[in-house]
C-alpha cells in the first residue's frame, strides 16, 4: 500500500512537472506569438504569395527603378548621392525628413503559410480590433521588410547565403561607380525572403542596413529598422539605428536606443553617443566622465574637440565635420555651417543635405524667354559648364557635375543658344539623366562637321543615347566597328601587331570597348561586321576566373540575388570608375540572363558615358 502511495505521488510529481513546463513555454512563447512594434501599431500580415507588395498600386506591375545615379536607361531616376548643393546651414528642425516609399514586407513562403481561414457568418458579432496581431510561430526572417525595387520578393530564392555572407559586408566601404551603387542599393533595399539559412543571421541583417546607410539610402535603412525586432540585443543594428536617427534630425530616438542597448554597452561608440545624449540632458559632469573614457578605449580627436566645444557653451568649435552622425549631430548642435564639410561628407549626410538645400535662386535657374523679365541668355556659359565637367577628379565626380548643371545645360537647350561642344552637352545630360535635352542636342546636329566633337566622339554620343532609350543603334554599331577598324590601319607591324600613332591606337581601343558593350546589350552585328570584331584586342578580365563562372553559372540559373551580388563583388575592383570593358560586359550579359535588363542598361550606358567624357 506505501509503494501504491509513494507511486501515485511520483506520478502526481511528473505530472504537475510536465504541467509547469508546458505552461511556461507557452509563457516564453507569447511574446513570439504576439508582438506590437515599439510605435505601437500592429506587425503587418504577410501578403499571400501572389499578391502585389503594399508598396505598389493594385494590379500595378512592381517598379523597376534602377536608375538612382546615372547613366541611366529613361526610367524617372531618384536623387543621388552625388556632390551635394553648396551652402546649407545646420537645420534647425529637430523633425525627420519626409518618408522614404512605403514598408514591403515579403510575402511568407508557401510551405509555411497557415490555411486561409473562413470567413464569419453574416451577422456574426465581431471581436474588437485589439491592435495586436497573432500570428503563427514561424522563423525569423531579417530580409523580410524593406521596399518595392523592382527585383521581386523572390530576389534571394537559391541563393546562397555563404556568398551573401561574403559580399554584403564589403558594400558598405567598397567604392562603387554610380551603376553599382544604384544596384546595390535596388538589390538591399528590397523587400524579400532572405537566403536558405540566413533569415535569422542579425549580423547578416546589420551589414545590410549598414552597407544601405553608407550608400545613401538612409530613408529605406530606417524603414527596414523599423520592422526589425530585437534592436537592444544586437549592437550592429543598435548602431545603425542610431545612425539614422541623428543623421534624420532625431537625436532623442537615438539617445532612447542606446539607453534601451543591453549588450556592448561599453563599446567606444556607445560612450561617445551616450556623453552627447547626457549633455543634451544638461548632465555636462556625466558627459566629460564619459567622453573620457571613450578616449581612454579609443581616442576619437575630432569628436572629442566637437563633444568639448558643445560641454563648453558652444566656445572655439572649430571645423564642422560630417564623418557619421555622432560628428554631424554635434555639428548641428553647435548651429555650425556645414559648407566646409561637404565635400567630406559620409554619403547618406551628403544625400540628406542636398536633399533639404533650397532651390536655386532664379538666375541660377533655366531661363524663360516668355517670362516678363527674363534674361535673353542662361546664366551660365557653356564654357563655364565645360570646365566643371572636366575638372572631376573621377567619374562619380563627373556625374556628379552633370547633375549639377543638368539646369543650365537644359536653359542652353531651350534658347536654342549656338554650342561649341554640343556633343559634350549632350553627354553630360545623359549622365544626369536628361534625355529629352540630350535628344534635342542630337537633333540639332544636322551639318558635316560637328563643333568640338570628330567622329569617334559622335558615334559614342550616339552609342550611349540610343543604348539610354533601350534601342542600341545598328548604324551606330557599324560606325564604331569601322572606325575600330581603320583608325591605324596600316601595314601590319612584326608579330602581325598594327601599327599607327598612339592617338590612333586609343580611338581603335574606344571604338572597340563601345561596340563591345553595344553588342552585350544585344545590339545585332552582320557576318563581316563580326569577322571585324573577332580581330580586335581588347583588355582582358581583371576578375579571377572562377569568379566570372560563378557569374555565368547563377545568371543561367536565373538567381537574381547571386548574380547581383557576384556582379557587384567583380565591379568593386574597378572602384568609382566601375569594371574594366571586359568584366563590364560580363556583368551586363549575367544581369540581362538573370532578369535584371534595366541594370545591365544602366551599367552598358555608365560605360559609353564614360568613354565619352575621357
């Protein structure tokens, strides 16, 4: 009878064990069940696999809008991050810029998705909105908010996490020419399933938002953040939500996420943004402690004069500066001009700045002859234009100046003014984006001769213009062949190597780079035309071989995310000025097979463009 009882008592023991265990993980489980984001609104509910993102129209095809920097294909294009407009002073408004496109959140996978439940009966009495959605426990995906790009909320289907792991990091320092900036930023800012294995990697997710920050694209990184649980338990995307916060004139928000922080609290950054949250708080005993052992971990000279100038009233700040946010919270703290700055400017700084610079004054403007009082010529002289065009130290700075003067080349177009360089106009407003005046140049060359330009620059202004408009010109393909075939044309020298000046050999070596990228783009080429271009000498690969194949092989299998991220680790190397003629046109082929043509536009145009303005 003991043994019955001390049985039943070991039973009633396991059982009230079991019991406590359940309703402990079902405890541990509701806040995973049922969360509300931090501005108290519910999650949003996973679209159905069919369904357009919010961010588009009903019915409407998805954007596709990968022209923010220029040479673009005629898409309307975003501003860039480019050099900012001169002058601005530190703003004064302490309230966030205008919103970014909308929230997208990728759409749940099939397999995953919960039956599609019916619906009440008529009449049935409706449960009150609680403003909390209960969703099923599924797993974390990092990758799923962002926005519409035009790549598809099936970006990164096959792709493989290990190669995102390895590019995806390298984006946030690696200069890119404006192409490759524009890709990038399309390829993180999308809104999509994350690769098999990575949609709970926070580290992953943080490179992302980082490498989209330091792109220019802070807008889109404040969205994705918004929608990203878990901020106080990952430093990286603590970090990078701070960033946002100061760079958007919203300080206090950053000051709240590094007090909500409960990992690497030490860290030199962390004390750097808590000494200024804790002056701003009137806590200047608390700030100069802080900031001193900041220094002590990692000594900063800049912020430390920015941080002592502010703990000082405002007294002998020096220069601003526009490193990061933390320097350009404390230069508008300390109502600084930020001229001196700007052309140091990290890149969502400078886009930020150009963004809220006002417009320009009127006789900066494009003239309007019908207007009362309107001057009869631009305010700017072509020449003067000119001078600014080829005064770019590097291509990003080159359109960068084309954008700049986009008004005043657009003000020459429309009084119909006499151009010396037409063809060099007319280059420049397609790096700006400008094809409507870069058509009306082109139709305005109708004589034998062309100011400024031989024939070699007109057939790369063709090359380029028809390329932006989607349709490379077989006629323009032809010329370039020719000319690559008969600039030194001579008797060929010893080893079969033609011979002729050095200025001939490079108009034979820009003809053939321009036809190689027409003919990438699909451009048709009769039999002799491509007996011509077989014979011709090109620059090899820079790229490692298995790199390319690695290339060839995701865009055959039509793995848009790969192929991207392989493209972008290959144009990398060439920097601002983008991939030599050779990895160039792989790059464009690989974008064209995987489904991404207005990128390989983009990319072909940047490169005719680029030949053109040397």
């Amino acid at each position: 009878m003991a043994k019955a009882d001390a049985s039943g008592k070991l039973a009633g023991r396991s059982r009230n064990r079991i019991l406590l265990t359940t309703a402990m993980a079902f405890a541990l489980a509701a806040p995973v069940l049922a969360q509300t984001p931090d501005n108290g609104t519910a999650p949003p509910a996973s679209a159905s696999p069919d369904s357009t993102p919010p961010s588009a129209p009903p019915g409407a095809a998805a954007p596709s809008n990968p022209s923010d920097v220029q040479p673009s294909p005629p898409s309307a294009a975003a501003p860039d991050a480019g050099a900012p407009a001169p002058g601005p002073s530190a703003p004064s408004s302490t309230e966030a810029g205008p919103p970014g496109a909308p929230v997208s959140v990728a759409p749940a996978s099939p397999d995953s998705a919960p039956p599609p439940s019916s619906p009440p009966p008529a009449g049935a009495a409706q449960a009150p909105d609680s403003g909390v959605s209960v969703q099923s426990l599924g797993a974390l995906d990092l990758f799923s908010a962002g926005r519409e790009t035009g790549l598809g909320a099936g970006l990164w289907k096959g792709a493989s996490a290990d190669i995102a792991r390895a590019v995806i990091p390298t984006l946030d320092t690696a200069p890119l020419s404006p192409a490759g900036a524009a890709l990038a930023r399309a390829v993180l800012g999308q809104a999509a399933t994350a690769p098999d294995g990575a949609g709970e990697d926070a580290d992953l997710a943080g490179a992302r938002i980082k490498a989209l920050l330091d792109l220019g694209d802070a807008e889109t990184a404040a969205m994705i953040l918004e929608h990203t649980p878990g901020l106080s338990n990952n430093a990286a995307l603590s970090q990078a939500a701070a960033e946002v916060d100061l760079i958007t004139d919203q300080p206090d928000k950053a000051c709240a996420i590094a007090e909500a922080l409960s990992v690497d609290r030490d860290a030199a950054y962390w004390l750097r943004l808590r000494a200024f949250c804790q002056a701003r708080a009137g806590k200047p005993d608390m700030a100069q402690l802080t900031l001193t052992l900041a220094n002590q971990q990692q000594p900063d000279p800049i912020f430390s004069r920015l941080m002592g100038a502010v703990l000082a009233g405002g007294a002998n700040p020096g220069a601003p500066s526009l490193r990061n946010g933390l320097d350009y919270a404390l230069s508008t703290e300390l109502k600084l001009d930020l001229t001196p700055a700007l052309a140091h400017a990290a890149p969502p700084i400078a886009r930020r700045l150009a963004a809220m610079a006002p417009p320009p004054p009127p006789s900066m403007a494009a003239p309007n002859p019908g207007a009362p009082g309107a001057p009869a010529q631009p305010f700017t002289s072509e020449a003067d234009i000119l001078a600014t065009l080829r005064a770019a130290a590097s291509f990003p700075d080159y359109v960068a100046a084309a954008k700049a003067a986009q008004p005043a080349i657009a003000g020459l177009v429309q009084v119909k003014a006499p151009l010396n360089a037409p063809v060099a106009l007319g280059a420049a407003a397609i790096a700006a984006g400008d094809l409507a005046d870069a058509d009306a140049i082109r139709a305005s060359l109708t004589g034998d001769a062309i100011p400024g330009a031989d024939a070699l620059g007109l057939a790369l202004f063709d090359a380029a213009l028809s390329s932006a408009h989607g349709k490379p010109d077989p006629q323009t393909l032809d010329r370039l062949i020719e000319l690559a075939s008969q600039a030194g044309d001579k008797a060929p020298a010893k080893g079969g190597v033609r011979s002729g000046t050095l200025g001939e050999q490079r108009t034979r070596q820009r003809a053939a780079a321009a036809g190689a990228l027409m003919l990438a783009l699909g451009a048709p080429l009769d039999p002799p035309a491509r007996a011509a271009f077989a014979g011709f000498s090109l620059p090899g690969d820079q790229a490692a071989f298995p790199r390319l194949l690695a290339l060839d092989v995701a865009a055959d299998a039509g793995l848009k995310g790969e192929t991207a991220l392989l493209a972008l680790s290959i144009a990398e190397a060439g920097g601002g000025v983008g991939p030599g003629v050779a990895d160039r046109v792989r790059i464009i082929r690989a974008l064209t097979r995987a489904g991404m043509a207005d990128f390989a536009q983009t990319y072909a145009v940047e490169g005719l463009v680029e030949l053109q303005a040397r």
